[in-house]
C-alpha cells in the first residue's frame, strides 16, 4: 500500500526527520510512501541527507519549497518558525490529486503498522489528531481558545488529512480572522490555531496508540481512575505505533530523562549510524522544542 506523508521543517530537524523516516520504513516494510519536505530553507545538502537515510527502502522524499513570504502573517518565534504554520495549509500545497495525507512531526519515530490510522474514516471531518491533556488543562485550553464545550485540545504532531474536503470547505480568511482576534492568546502557534479554528472539524483518536509521548503516559498511569489499566513498556511495544518526543524532552539531547529513548528512539538512531545527531548539533534550531 502507497502512503502519502508530508512534514514541515527548518534546517535544524534534518536528522530527527532521517531518524523518523527510518523508523517510518522500517516498521512497516509492506508498504511504500511519498514523503513530501514542506520547507522555506533547505538545500540540496539537506536532502542528499535525507534520502541517503531511506536509501534501499521504499520511500520517494519529495522537495516541496514554500516561499518564506507565502505566510507572512502568521505568527513565529524562535521556538516556531513559520515553517510549522505550513500544516494549516496542506491542502493548498499538496499536489491536488492527493485525497489523503498524514503529517507527522520529526521528533518522532513509527514503531509498528500504520495503515490502521491512514486507513480511518474521516467523514465530514478536516482532520484526525490525538489529544495529550487532561480535564484540567483541558479546561484552560478551550477557555483561552474560545473553543465549544465538550471539544479537545489536540497535538498538532499527528495528523491524518481529509484533503478534498478542506479544498472544498477551508477558508483560508477564517484562519486569518482567528489570528487577528485572538494573536495574544496563542502560545503555541500552529496548534493553537488549528484547535481554535478547527476543533469541531477534528475527529479524535487514541494517544496511547497514535500519539505517545513519556510524559502523557506517566500522567495515565498515575491517574487513580486507570487504576489496574496501567500501560507497560511491553504493552507499547505489541500495540503502539507512534511514539513522539514532544516538548523539550528530546532524545538528542544529552539531560533526557526517561525510557523512551533507549526503549524507542536509540535503536532506529543506532541503526542509521546517528545515534548523537552531530548535523543537528551544528544547526540552532528550537522548532518543536
């Protein structure tokens, strides 16, 4: 089966994207993939880098260059370039034969089958994304989003992409709008703008499988009302498929604290030879931090 992925960066997450492409592959040798680079500033050295990782696997990466002044209005840092508002847009982008594509965020790795998630039914839904919060935080985020009672807040790092749909439905001016309204407000850019403007458009899916990060996995465990459910090491590795290091825990970096590293990052890094990323070193980058 042929997968379209797509995935947006800078220069800085060259090698945590070569480490999850790898995993991509490896983990799920049936099935082929067009891997489509959204991006403002790489260079020819760059992607040399990136298809030497998927050499021999059966993976197309495909340059896809935004003009830096395509987004202009859209709100950056130094923690987030421009480059990750680019998802917001997919559709527009992408190729227009395409009906479906799944973004993924660099600082992840594919453990097991993902066809299940490709493969989901989006409905009259734009996307489908997992949410990492609990009530409390949960609360907080709608309140300050404005979103509607009862919606979640999602992690922008998984997303499956309903694109006929959002060709026909998006409004781009909607989203300016929303900016423009609510720029103090958002703290975390990109995903704040897609909870804002699309949480009703958004179907949900289960984190412990699609979306796992350390942190969302002690906090469930520790939750009294999963008392007897706790989710194992073990238990992630039969049944998980995506694990994602979000925030500022990176494996790459030398204060990680956790298992997932050695557990799930350290043998895809290991096995493309990057294990300490030193192309990643050499570039300052904080996106996805």
């Amino acid at each position: 089966m042929e997968m379209n992925i797509f995935v947006t960066l800078d220069g800085g997450y060259v090698d945590p994207l070569c480490v999850m492409l790898f995993s991509l592959c490896k983990s799920n040798p049936k099935h082929s993939f067009q891997v489509y680079v959204m991006h403002s500033s790489l260079g020819p050295e760059d992607f040399a880098r990136i298809r030497s990782a998927v050499k021999g696997l059966a993976c197309a990466v495909i340059d896809l260059p935004v003009p830096a002044s395509e987004f202009a209005e859209m709100p950056c840092s130094e923690r987030w370039p421009r480059e990750a508002c680019y998802r917001i847009f997919a559709a527009r982008l992408l190729p227009p034969e395409l009906d479906r594509a799944l973004y993924l965020d660099p600082d992840l790795v594919v453990i097991n089958d993902i066809a299940p998630l490709y493969n989901l039914n989006l409905g009259h839904y734009f996307f489908a994304a997992a949410s990492h919060m609990f009530v409390q935080m949960e609360l907080f985020s709608r309140f300050r989003l404005r979103m509607t009672k009862d919606s979640r807040y999602i992690n922008s790092g998984v997303m499956l992409f309903n694109l006929p749909l959002l060709r026909r439905e998006q409004e781009e001016e909607s989203v300016y709008a929303y900016i423009r309204r609510n720029r103090w407000r958002l703290y975390l850019f990109d995903q704040d703008i897609l909870n804002g403007v699309y949480h009703s458009r958004t179907k949900y899916i289960n984190p412990l499988l699609y979306n796992l990060d350390e942190k969302y996995l002690r906090m469930y465990n520790a939750n009294p009302y999963n008392l007897g459910l706790q989710i194992s090491i073990p238990w992630v590795k039969r049944h998980g498929v995506i694990i994602h290091f979000c925030g500022k825990n990176k494996p790459w970096k030398e204060n990680y604290f956790g298992r997932f590293k050695a557990e799930f990052y350290d043998p895809f890094a290991r096995a493309l030879c990057m294990r300490d990323t030193p192309a990643q070193k050499r570039r300052k980058s904080r996106f996805n931090d």
